[in-house]
C-alpha cells in the first residue's frame, strides 16, 4: 500500500463537484455496464472468480487504480488504490455467483457498482491541487461472500484495519440506507462416520451415517419451537455418492445457523452441535463438526447513516420506460411477485432505529472492525427476492443496470460529503 499522510483537508463542496461527478458518470456509463454485463455472463462461485475479479480490477486499472492482487492471500481478491491522504475510504467490492442461479443476488452490480463510484469520487479530486492528499481510495474486490467467507478472512488479516470508513451497498428492490441489523451467523459442516454393509444381507453390521444425519435433522427441527424467533437454522445435505443398497459409512450436513445477536446465534449453535451428538450416539456412528465461518451481527453507525441519506436525497432515483414496466408486469406473473402493481418507487425515509433482517453477509465483520456505510439500491422490481431467478434475471438487464449507477451516483455522493466535514 501507499504510505498515506496523516492530515485533514476538508473539501469545501460546489456545485462544479457535483457537475464533476455527474459527468464522469455519464462518459463511462457503457463502460461500467459492460463491465456488470461480463461478470453476468461469466458467474463464477465462491473463490473461482477468476475472470470476474480480474476484469473488474482491470476496470480500475484502466481508472488510474494501482492493483495489487491476492489480497490476504486469496487468489481472487484484490486491492486496488488511488491518493496518500486521510481519511481513507474503502469501497467493498463483490462479484461471486451462486450455483445453479448466476447472479441472483446481483453482485454482478453490486462489484461493478462499488468500483464505479470510487472511480468518480477520484474524478472530483483530481481536479484539485495536490488532489492525493484530500484522502485515499481503495476498492476491496471480495470473494466468496455467498459463503460467508472472503471478507472474514480479509479482515481476520488485517486488511481492513486503517481504513477511515467502510462502503458498500447491496441490489435489492428498494431504495433506502440500509439501516439494518444483518445476522450474526455460524455456517458448520457435520460429518457422520459409520460402518459400511450390504442393506439387504447384512444391515445388522452397519452402522449408517445417514440415519444419524436424518436424526441430527429432526432433533433440530423439533429444537426451532425452543429458540428465540429471530434464530435461523436450515441446512442441506451434501451428497455421500452411495447407492441404496449400501448401508452408508458416510453422510455430510451444512448448517447456516443465524440471528440478530451473536449471542443467541452462539447458543443455538451449541444446541445444534448436541443434537448432532446426540444423534452420533443414538446410531452408534461418530461426529466430526467443523466451523466454516462464523461473523458477528452488523453494527449500525447512525452518523454515517444520516449522512449518507443525506446523500441520497440529492440523487434523483432512476425512472423507467414503458418497455421496462412492461417487463416488471412479465416477471411479476411469471414468478408470482407480491407488489400490487407497484413495480419500483423511490427513496424511502431512513427508519429511526436499526431494522433486524433475516439474512446475513461477511461485510458485518468488517463493521465491528471500522465504520461501515450500506445502501440498498432497486436493482428489480418490487417483491422479487433475492436467491431467485427473477433477480437473476433483472441484474443482466437495463433494469439492474439503472440501480447499479444509482447506487454509485449515491456511494460517491455520501463520500464527497463526508470529506467536506
């Protein structure tokens, strides 16, 4: 990294900034979507985002970013900067997909977005005297977050630990701050180990991993009457490759366990785990448990979140053409949205306290490290959820595009503010 100056020097912000930020915006708006658009046709999950990554850093490159990649020692993180000064604001990149669904959570936007506003605010600085000085810009680019996991090791790394403030945002189908408490959250794999035998022969010498993997699930299904309400537990099974006929030595759950507090996430977790023994016990097979990863909940910093509003209040949300309300209505039918009719609207008022949510995402380890800022940006209609193919759908079109460079408009928009304070 760059040797950064410990010095203040607020901006004093015009009208020419504005027109600055605007403007660049604008001359680079088939670039910044055909950037979105490659990392949609070429989803990648969790730490293959070879292309997306690299595109995305070339994208910053070309702005006048210096890269450094491997950040924390993943191949597919990078850190990307511009200027020596304070305050040092850090822009957190996404772009991994999900199996099957491509970008139904639309990072494909949410990467491309994050770089494009910090490209902009760079814009507006360079046009002073001894422009690096004002502050440094860094874009984190953040693999793997679909599994919880890029930006924990970034930080457990002390990648984060200088920065000034934290910003990001996330596609969704409103336009707001996102003045939310996302969850604290464990994600564990159980592995079941037994003892293999003929089903039909000789099942009397088994001893089957999958009946303790079912019992493990049915244990905690009867343990969600007995928990807080916020607390999430859902799980998959990860395939043993064996047929039928072969009493199973080996059988694998994966859990995200979830809820507003870390505390409460912690003992459901531990109650997860005893059912899990439980079940070992009962079937005479043995448990290996493995914490993949685990965060705390989001912290909320209600400055930065009054101040960024402020922000969004001078951006005008973006409007629609009767093609793309045509197109809203299509998917509405299709995916059986609940919206009334109401496919997009704009800013909604900042709520006076933190909302808890039932999701979750590795950004809110970062908040308990240095202040973090996230938008939310309507990047699809009303009603569409995200891990769904309407989403998916919406992040590769104009509709996901127009929410996308809201988003930066708005991100580079709260940091110009920020550094005139």
């Amino acid at each position: 990294m760059n040797q950064t100056q410990d010095i203040r020097t607020p901006l004093k912000i015009t009208e020419e900034h504005e027109i600055i930020l605007q403007k660049w915006l604008s001359d680079h708006e088939a670039e910044i979507i055909r950037t979105a658009d490659y990392i949609f046709c070429h989803p990648e999950t969790a730490y293959q985002e070879e292309l997306s990554s690299r595109y995305l850093a070339q994208f910053l490159e070309r702005q006048g970013f210096t890269v450094e990649y491997g950040t924390a020692g993943i191949p597919t993180a990078f850190t990307a900067t511009w200027g020596r000064g304070r305050p040092i604001l850090g822009f957190l990149a996404e772009y991994d997909a999900l199996p099957e669904l491509g970008h139904a959570c639309g990072h494909n936007l949410l990467g491309t977005g994050a770089a494009a506003a910090a490209c902009a605010l760079k814009a507006v600085l360079e046009n002073h005297p001894d422009a690096t000085m004002y502050a440094t810009i860094r874009v984190y680019g953040c693999p793997a977050e679909e599994i919880m996991s890029g930006k924990i090791i970034m930080a457990k790394q002390g990648v984060f630990d200088d920065l000034d403030t934290a910003i990001t945002w996330h596609p969704f189908d409103r336009n707001r701050i996102s003045n939310d408490i996302w969850q604290a959250q464990d994600i564990k794999n159980y592995t079941f180990h037994g003892i293999s035998a003929h089903a039909s022969k000789s099942p009397e010498d088994g001893r089957s991993a999958l009946d303790a993997a079912e019992l493990m699930n049915i244990g905690v299904n009867y343990l969600r009457e007995h928990v807080p309400g916020d607390v999430r537990m859902h799980y998959a099974y990860i395939d043993n490759g064996q047929p039928a006929n072969v009493v199973p030595d080996l059988a694998k759950t994966n859990y995200f366990i979830r809820s507003s507090k870390r505390s409460r996430t912690d003992d459901a977790s531990r109650r997860v785990d005893d059912c899990a023994r439980g079940a070992a016990l009962m079937t005479g097979t043995t448990v290996d448990i493995e914490l993949v990863a685990s965060c705390k909940e989001m912290k909320i910093n209600r400055p930065l979140a009054e101040l960024y509003y402020e922000a969004m209040k001078k951006v005008p949300t973006p409007t629609y053409t009767d093609e793309e309300i045509r197109y809203a209505e299509k998917i509405t039918q299709e995916a059986g949205l609940v919206n009334d009719g109401v496919y997009f609207s704009g800013l909604e008022p900042l709520e006076d306290e933190p909302v808890p949510i039932s999701i979750g995402t590795d950004a809110s380890e970062v908040s308990h490290i240095v202040p973090l800022i996230t938008i939310s940006a309507a990047t699809m209609c009303k009603g569409t959820p995200l891990h769904h193919w309407a989403a998916a759908r919406q992040a590769g079109m104009s509709i996901g595009h127009k929410g996308m460079l809201y988003a930066a408009h708005c991100m580079a928009e709260g940091a110009l503010l920020q550094l005139g304070t």
